[in-house]
C-alpha cells in the first residue's frame, strides 16, 4: 500500500512539474489536493494512524535499542556490553524445543513470539 501511494504521490509530483499547461493548471491541482487532505474522512483516517503511532513507539524504540546493543556487542566482541545477552540465550533455549517438535501449533507460536 505505502508503495502505491508513493508512486501516485511521484507521478502528481511529476506532472505537476513537468506540464505546459502552466500557473493555471498548478492552481486547479493545488486545490484538488487541499480539498482531499482537508476532507474530514481523511483527516479521520490521520488521527487514527497517529493514534497507532503515538501507541507503537515506545515498543519499537524499546525494540530498535535492544537490537542496537546486540550489533554494538556482537561488533565490539564484549560481551558486557549487551546487558540483555541473559535474556537474550533464555529465549532462543526456550524456542529449541519449539523449532524440534513435529506439531505445527508450537512452531507457529515460536515464530509468532518471534516477531512480537
């Protein structure tokens, strides 16, 4: 989806920039756009996304800085320096035998809890 908004938002960017139908048809665009981003479902859809952004930051700052310290330890080769490393070997002995069992409702949870 982020995808096909940023090719449609490349193609308005490029239209606008590249017509000849000149000041006149930028200023029909120009209102075009601001009619949309002011329409209140729009604007209703931007507060829920902010609403989930504002919720999910802290979890994936938490997330980002934990996997920061792996890399600086794993770089670094000290292994004081990722403090989580404990919790870290906890986790991967308690999926072990997640990974070995034949059923597949325990490896859907070990790769579930994985990417939580």
């Amino acid at each position: 989806m982020r995808g096909k908004i940023l090719f449609a938002t490349g193609l308005a960017v490029g239209y606008v920039l590249g017509t000849r139908a000149g000041r006149e048809r930028y200023e029909q665009l120009k209102r075009s756009a601001l009619g949309f981003w002011n329409d209140p479902r729009v604007q209703h859809r931007v507060d829920q996304v902010e609403d989930f952004v504002k919720e999910k930051a802290p979890e994936v700052a938490d997330f980002v800085t934990d996997g920061a310290k792996k890399v600086v330890g794993a770089v670094s080769g000290k292994s004081d320096a990722t403090k989580p490393a404990p919790k870290s070997t906890t986790k991967t002995a308690s999926k072990t035998p997640a990974k070995k069992s034949t059923t597949g409702s325990s490896t859907t949870r070990a790769s579930t809890s994985r990417s939580s």
